[in-house]
C-alpha cells in the first residue's frame, strides 16, 4: 500500500513538474517572440520574419503547417502578408477555429505588441502543444492571422479563400489581448450587424452560444482566473462587442463567435465605459481617480489606462508592473482553452 501510495506522489509530482516546464516554456517564448519580433508591423519585413520563426516552431512540434500568401492594398499601396494554419485532427470533420493575429502595431506606437497580441499567438502555439496527441472530437484548426491591424486583411482574406470550409465549421474563437487588462472577458458578436460587405449582411450571425459554452466551461475550472461578461454600456448590450478584430469577418460569413480578451469595462476612460482603458493601475495613467474610476483630470490625462498601441506594451514596463498578473491570465487561458477543445461537443 506504501508503495502504491508513493508511486502515487511521485506520479503526480511528475505530472506538475511536467506541466510548470511547459508553463515556463510558453512564458519564454511570450518574451522572446515580442522583443525579438518587436516591430511587426503588418506587410513588413519584420511581420515575415515572425512568421517564419512560428512556421519552424510548428514543424518543431510535428505539424505540416498551411500558409497562405495574399496582397492587399492599404494607404494605396499594394502590400502583402500571410495567414498561417495548423490543423489537429478530430473525430469529426466538424471544426472549431481558434484564432490569433500576430502583426502588431509596431514601433511607430512605440509598441512590442506583447499583450496585443504576442499573447494570443504564443497562447496558440501552447495550445497546439497541448493537445497535439490527445483525442478530441471537433477537428480544430489554430490560426495566426496576418495584417489585422490594418483592416482585419488577414481573417477577410481567410473567410473569402477557395479553401475556407464554412459547411464544417461550428464557430470561431478569437484571442486578441488575452493578457495585461485587470479582467479577462468573453464576448459574442453584436447583436446589431457588423458593417458587413452588402451580400454578406444577409448572413450576420450573432448568437452568443460559443461565448456562453466558454463562459459555462470556465466555471468548471477552479484554479484559473474568472471570465466575465462585459457590463452593458452605451451602445453595447452586456457581453457583446464591437467588429473591430478578426472575430468580425467570421461573424459576417454566419460563423458564431466568441472573443476573449483582457481589459476593464468598469474604467470610465476618454470615450465612456468602452473597455478601452485596460487598467486601473495608477502607473498606467497620469492621475487615477480611484474612488471614481476615472482620470483626476480629463485634460490633463496622458495614459488612461491604456497598454495596447503605446510604449507601455512592452516587456521594460509591463513586466515590473504586472509580471504576476500578466503571467495568471496567460497561464488560465492556455490552460481553459485546453480544456475547452478537448471536452467540447457542441
Ligand atoms: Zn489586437
């Protein structure tokens, strides 16, 4: 009985010490790949070299890795980017899209793109990790999407390809920001259609089913951070968000949808309760008003809060504010979406 017992601890030892190396794996690559690919900004030289870095990491892992080039114009240029996609097998030919842009807005904002959105690709790339030799019914394919933050080029051009097999699929999960904000939150589509092109309006889909799976998903796991639904504010109705991330073409095409990201809708920021203001973190501001949320002086105001777009995301600021905080939501997301992907059943 000892022995049964200590093999016991010793098996579940294992198992943790296994599961702290691939946390710590997944950190590192968070930082290497935001302050090596710092400036990927998109159609850039750099936006390519981040994607061959996670094409190789891909095929370290096993995968065959899909890419697809396309152009697009921006500014009146003619530019070009590339969407990147594995796909894990399941039972059924029934698919689950996750999905991360990895361009950023590069160093023109002063930005590393860590939050936004080193942290959903790298999160991803944990993910394939994962769940690469467990079974799993829906067949899921992950997706780093090019280009978005240039007009969502990257999932426009995804849901327009030949090869896009709607008839399949059952819904989209979109990680843009998944870390930095003080909460995480899970939306569905509006339930007013996104500006769709004219033929696809017809199509809109906004039914919050994937959010409230996610969300009911999540409460079964006790020991990662909560998820919530955003409050309703103006022009919002509670837990629905806007079409300005690659959620948005998806939900244009019919395709239920669900996005994940961190920030704070309790902050009264520069345009009202629009979860614009990540943090209330006074370091993050010029002046917090703690007792009322909000800056101590509108005019005077140089931060509010925010992290995405400017030079706080990046590893020299965020890390000695918000290493903790950042590093939880990180490790709760790879973690419920593991747990998601493999239990989900529609
Ligand atoms: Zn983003």
């Amino acid at each position: 009985m000892k022995i049964i017992k200590n093999s016991f601890v010793f098996i579940t030892l294992s198992l943790s010490s296994l599961q702290a190396s691939a946390e710590t794996q997944s950190w590192e690559s968070l930082l290497a790949f935001s302050s090596n690919f710092s400036d990927r900004l998109a159609g850039s030289r750099s936006e390519y070299n981040a994607g061959e870095w996670l094409i190789n990491q891909y095929e370290d892992l096993g995968f065959e890795v899909n890419q697809y080039n396309f152009k697009y114009f921006y500014k009146d240029k003619k530019r070009q980017s590339r969407n990147i996609e594995v796909v894990l097998k399941g039972k059924s030919p029934k698919t689950l899209i996750i999905g991360a842009h990895y361009d950023s807005t590069g160093h023109r904002k002063g930005s590393a793109g860590l939050i936004d959105n080193a942290s959903g690709t790298i999160a991803l790339l944990a993910l394939a990790k994962e769940i690469k030799e467990q079974e799993h019914f829906y067949t899921i394919r992950l997706v780093s999407f090019g280009a978005e933050e240039v007009g969502l080029q990257g999932s426009k051009k995804y849901v327009t390809s030949s090869s896009f097999d709607k008839d399949n699929l059952v819904g989209m999960i979109n990680l843009d920001t998944v870390v930095g904000g003080d909460y995480l939150y899970i939306h569905s589509a509006h339930s007013s259609p996104y500006k769709c092109n004219d033929a696809k309006s017809s199509n809109y889909e906004y039914s919050p089913w994937l959010r409230d799976s996610l969300l009911s998903e999540s409460k079964k796991l006790t020991d990662i951070s909560s998820y919530h639904l955003h409050p309703a504010t103006q022009g919002y109705p509670e837990g629905e968000t806007g079409g300005w991330s690659d959620h948005a073409p998806f939900a244009c095409e019919g395709v239920p949808i669900a996005h994940i990201e961190a920030t704070n809708f309790m902050i009264k920021g520069k345009s009202g309760f629009d979860g614009y203001s990540q943090t209330s973190n006074p370091n993050f501001w010029t002046c917090f008003n703690d007792e009322k949320q909000t800056a101590c002086k509108n005019k005077k105001e140089k931060g509010w809060g925010q992290i995405w777009h400017t030079k706080y995301d990046q590893e020299k600021y965020l890390i000695p504010e918000l290493e903790n905080h950042i590093k939880t939501q990180f490790h709760s997301n790879i973690e419920f979406l593991k747990s998601f992907a493999l239990a989900f059943k529609g």
